[in-house]
C-alpha cells in the first residue's frame, strides 16, 4: 500500500485514528491488559468516568470551546460504540476562553487570578454579573474596566430593589387610597408582560444571559419611569403598589435564578432579622421623616441656615452611621431605606470625594483662566510698549540721516540743475513804441507766462533769466526779447 504522509509512527494508521489504549511509559501508572501493560487513553477516561455516573443518555455535557474537537467527537464515537445508542449526548455547552487585559489566561502565562484573590476586591455579585454580561460561549475578556461595569449593574438593581422596598413597605396604607388604572399603569402592565415573554426565548435561545440582564434593566428603567410619571400627576399621586409589585418580583426572581446576592441584599425580600428590624423600626422613621420634612420645609421658608444645616448633618452623617439612608424627594417628602451601615458610610465618604474633587477642579479651571488672561495682558502690553519703542528708534534714525545730509547747494547734492539761462543783456536795435502799435492783449497772463501782444507773432520761449529772486522765462517777440514778471506789463 501507498505510505500515508502523515507522520504518525507505529501507533497511527490514519489522521482519523485516536487511542483507546496507551502503553505506558517508564515511571507512569499501568494496568496489565490484553494489550500489555498501559493505562486509558485521555478521551477514554472522560467517557469511562461519565458513563459509570450518568449511563448511556446525558442531557447536557459542558466543556471549553477547544475541546469540541477532537476530545468531544472521540468521546461521541466509542461511548456510543459502547453503549451501542445513537446519541449520547443530547446538548453539548462549549464555554469561550477566558482573557485576562486581551490574552488567553493560563497557568503558563502567570496571567490568572484566582478566585480568593478576586473576591477581595469585588464581591460575588460583581464577578456573577461579569460572567452573565458576556455570552457563555465566546471569549472573556476580563479587565479593571469590564469588573467595575458589572459592578455598577449591580449597585443599579440594588438601588432599584431599595425603592421598591420603601413603597411596599408601606403598601397597607398606600392601598387605602384610590387604584384606579390609568393610561400609564396599562402601559407599565403591557412592557412588563412583553419582557417575561422576551426573557424566556433568550433564555432559549442558548442562554442570551446579556440580552436577559438588559431586558431585566429596561423594566427597571420603566418601572422608575411610571413612578415619577404618576408622582407627578398633581391630583392623583398616589402610586399604584400592584402595578410595581409584579414587576420588582420578577426580576428579583430573574437575579436569584442566577445566584445574584443573598436574600437580604437581591430582591425585595429580606432575612427574619432585617424583617424584624424594619418592621419595627420602620413606623417610627417615617414619622421621624415627616417631622424632619416639615422642620425643612419651615426653615427655607424662615431662612434659617442653620436648621438646614442640622437636618443636613442627619442625612449625611448621623442616620448612615446606624444605616439608614435618607432622601430628600423634590416634592419635599423624605423617604428611608435601611442599608449596611458600612457600606452606606463607604458610599457617602466617596461621594464626598467625588465632591471635593469637583471643587478642585473647578478651581484649578478658574485659576487658569484667570491666568491665561493675565497673560493675555502681559502680551498685549509688551506689544505696545515694543511698538512704540521702534516707533521712537526710527524716528531717532531719520532725525540722524537728516542731520548727516549736506545743503542743496553743496558738492555732490541730487538737486536738480537750473534750466539754462539767457543773459538780459540782449543787444535791441530798436526799442517799440506806442505809434508801432504793440498793445498787450488783455488775455490773463498765467504766473510764469509771456504776455501776447498785438501786431506781433505769439512769443517763443528759448530760455530763462536768473533774477535775485526767481527764475523767469525768457521768449522772443518777432527779434524782442521780453521777460514775463508775473505781471501784464511787458519788460524789454
């Protein structure tokens, strides 16, 4: 036969063949066998140890998602050679990997957190709310980010079974009052009746634990809004007790289903202890809630820092230590919740760093701006005080060079030459007299002109003569010359 290129040695005929039986190697444990001395194959020993357990049908069989092949086909194939059935198992759940900050945590890596490590940190409820925020069967990327969003879940419905817990706490009286259904409550009936139905495809749907937690907090969300909805209807307040109750009991049933806290903190129920506690407490904090409402309501009427200071110091300080938390409602009612005396402390010690910090920061905003404008300033008026500093420079530097240049009429000035002169004297034949007709015309004579003369062709200008005071031109009056002064009188 063809040799098979795969390199299997002696022990594998075909890529398809597995062992049921492995010779044993020197210091591991045997049996002697049929085969020699040897122990089980790995994916004999999951089927020998399941099937002695659980018989030759098994509902759900689990395992990590790299275990699905080969191990889990191999198991398939001889327990059901075994047991001679056609199907084993009836629903195989493959879980994702775990990551830890993006790579695959194992032990070889030293990337793992054990579980006494991680629990001092966050509680149970956090790390259960982890796991149910991601699909079952894909990766899990654990990170400080991803904990402290399944820790904030958390807190979320804890607040919201507190709520719950003040209005049914006080259902007896509540339903004294008028019931009566309206627009709001049939809408808070249909999405309730909605999500039970949505919850239990994805839940069938290979346990969608994300999309339940998400249904579970879009119910939340409706139940808070219905609340403020009918608290704010001014002649009907009164919230109605059964249209909140089904709906917080199904979602404490949801969260309890998944091992979500104990009793006294999941849920609307609570311990025979904290029952008790509330039961006989609970009537006196409401009336001592009403009578610190009232003193506030008097004291911002009365403005009276002080009193509210007091009733501050209550909410803040004095009622967390022994825990209860209090709260002031806008319409000027106060309510209470009992809570872990600790926590509650831990709470408003952070909010109040929480606080400060925003204090801070808004200090730090405040100086900086102020900063920046006094920069701003310091810019401008180094601007201005450098502006005029070449003003003065340059008007330094042409007083200089205006000083330094020589007159006009020294040697090597730019001035422009005189025009070249014609010397007055002129030798004339004959003077013009009056019987010769040489009559100025009475045309005006522009500054610098010729005057123009009767009988006589226009005059030419060919030249100037220098007086002591100017320059004047010079023309010629048919052979006379004549000097034009600025005036209408001609001069030989």
């Amino acid at each position: 036969s063809t040799q098979s290129t795969w390199d299997f040695g002696a022990e594998k005929r075909s890529p398809k063949d597995f062992a049921l039986w492995k010779k044993s190697k020197p210091s591991e444990p045997y049996w002697e066998s049929p085969w020699g001395r040897g122990r089980p194959g790995w994916h004999i020993e999951c089927s020998a140890m399941a099937g002695d357990i659980l018989g030759s049908n098994i509902d759900i069989h689990s395992g990590g998602i790299d275990l699905r092949f080969p191990h889990h086909e191999n198991e398939i194939a001889q327990s059901e050679a075994c047991f001679d059935c056609h199907q084993w198992i009836n629903y195989f759940l493959h879980a994702g990997h775990l990551h830890i900050e993006g790579c695959k945590m194992s032990k070889s890596l030293k990337n793992f957190i054990s579980i006494a490590e991680i629990i001092k940190i966050y509680s149970p409820d956090d790390i259960r709310m982890f796991y149910l925020m991601h699909k079952y069967d894909g990766p899990l990327d654990w990170s400080e980010e991803s904990m402290k969003h399944a820790q904030a879940e958390v807190k979320a419905f804890q607040t919201f079974f507190q709520n719950m817990r003040v209005h049914l706490r006080t259902a007896e009286e509540t339903l004294k009052n008028p019931q009566k259904w309206d627009a709001i409550e049939k809408a808070l009936l249909a999405r309730f009746q909605a999500v039970t139905v949505q919850v239990h495809e994805a839940l069938c749907d290979n346990c969608d634990t994300p999309r339940v937690i998400g249904l579970l907090k879009e119910l939340v969300t409706e139940v808070n809004r219905y609340i403020s909805q009918r608290q704010d209807v001014k002649d009907d307040s009164n919230v109605r007790v059964v249209a909140i109750a089904d709906a917080a009991m199904y979602v404490s049933d949801i969260l309890k289903m998944f091992g979500i806290g104990p009793l006294k903190e999941a849920g609307i129920e609570s311990t025979a202890g904290s029952a008790n506690f509330e039961s006989r407490a609970g009537p006196m904090l409401d009336v001592f809630c009403e009578f610190r409402s009232r003193v506030r309501s008097i004291a911002i009427d009365a403005k009276q820092p002080e009193v509210l200071r007091a009733c501050d110091w209550i909410r803040n300080e004095a009622a967390p230590r022994v825990g209860v938390q209090i709260e002031d409602h806008k319409n000027g009612a106060s309510i209470f919740k009992i809570r872990d005396p600790a926590e509650l402390m831990a709470e408003l010690a952070a909010a109040q760093q929480e606080e400060q910090a925003k204090r801070e920061a808004k200090e730090k905003v405040k100086l900086e701006a102020q900063r920046q404008k006094e920069e701003k300033a310091r810019k401008k008026q180094e601007q201005l005080e450098n502006q005029k500093r070449k003003a003065e420079e340059k008007a330094a530097k042409e007083a200089s060079k205006k000083a330094a240049e020589p007159p006009a009429s020294a040697v090597g000035s730019t001035a422009k030459p005189p025009a070249p002169t014609i010397p007055l004297a002129v030798p004339v034949t004959a003077e013009p007299s009056a019987a010769q007709n040489f009559q100025r015309l009475d045309a005006p004579i522009q500054d610098g002109g010729l005057p123009t003369f009767a009988g006589l062709p226009p005059a030419t200008v060919v030249g100037t003569a220098r007086s002591s005071e100017t320059v004047l031109p010079v023309g010629v009056y048919g052979g006379y010359p004549t000097v034009s002064f600025n005036t209408r009188r001609p001069t030989m």
